[in-house]
C-alpha cells in the first residue's frame, strides 16, 4: 500500500469589496497571516508596501470608481511569502505598465511610481488573466535563509 499523497496546506484567504474603506481589512488580514507563519518585518514591511499599492490600483483603475470584489491570499512558505490579489476587474497586464517618470523629483508630475515600487519591493511578480474575467497578481517576497547558531 503506497502512502497517501502529502494534503495541500490551506491558504488562508479574505475577500472584500474593492474600496478605500476596505483596504485596512484585507491590510491587517495580510499583516497577521505573515507574522503568524513566522515571518520578520524585513520581509514583511516591503511586501506590505507592495500589496497596499497594488490593491490602490485595483481600487482606483481597475474596477474605474465602481466596487468589485477583491480576494487576497496569503501562502509562507519556508523560502517565500507569495500574496495573490485576485479581482474582476477589467484586464491589466502589469507589464504593459509605463515606466517611471524620469527627472529631478521636483519636476516630475505626482504619481506614476505604483509598479516601480511594486517591482522594486518584491523579488517576483506574476500576472494572468482570469477566466471569465479579471486578473490574478501575485507577489512573491523570498525569506533570508535562517541563521545558524
């Protein structure tokens, strides 16, 4: 008798409307599974930052003033933390965004720096789109291996 295969590990996930008022929610739900799987704020602040803008873009561009749904997940890992923000918001491939203005930051117009951010923050973004409509961002931030006494 060949043992059973290995069950997967629940990914703990919430869903909220896409809005400004709910973006603490799905934020403190994101701080609290990271620290429960033991994760330090080296890893976490950065991602943090990169969920917080994400989310802001799905809020303000994608679902374009209305409210959709949005869903984040959660899933630390030994190596990683990997968040995925899954939405049915009109279609968005982050890699057709722009790049970030250039110039002495006085000059530069306000915004424009989300992605580069978002890149700049995390060790690996994917994109796909969902079927039937919307987008599935996920985010990945690799843990410092453990240290050795």
């Amino acid at each position: 008798m060949s043992p059973a295969p290995p069950r997967p590990t629940a990914r703990p996930e919430i869903t909220r409307p896409a809005t400004r008022a709910h973006l603490p929610a799905l934020l403190a739900f994101l701080d609290r599974a990271v620290a429960e799987g033991g994760v330090g704020d080296d890893v976490l602040f950065p991602l943090h930052l990169a969920v917080e803008e994400a989310c802001a873009n799905v809020i303000a561009h994608g679902y374009a003033g209305g409210a959709g749904p949005l869903t984040l997940g959660v899933e630390v890992g030994p190596g990683a933390v990997a968040v995925t923000l899954t939405d049915e918001a009109r279609p968005f491939d982050p890699a057709s965004a722009p790049l970030p203005p250039s110039g002495p930051a006085d000059e530069r117009p306000v915004g424009g720096l989300g992605w580069h951010l978002i890149r700049e923050t995390t060790d690996e973004v994917r994109h796909e789109a969902v079927p039937g409509g919307g987008n599935r961002l996920t985010l990945v931030k690799h843990r410092p291996p453990p240290r050795t006494p």
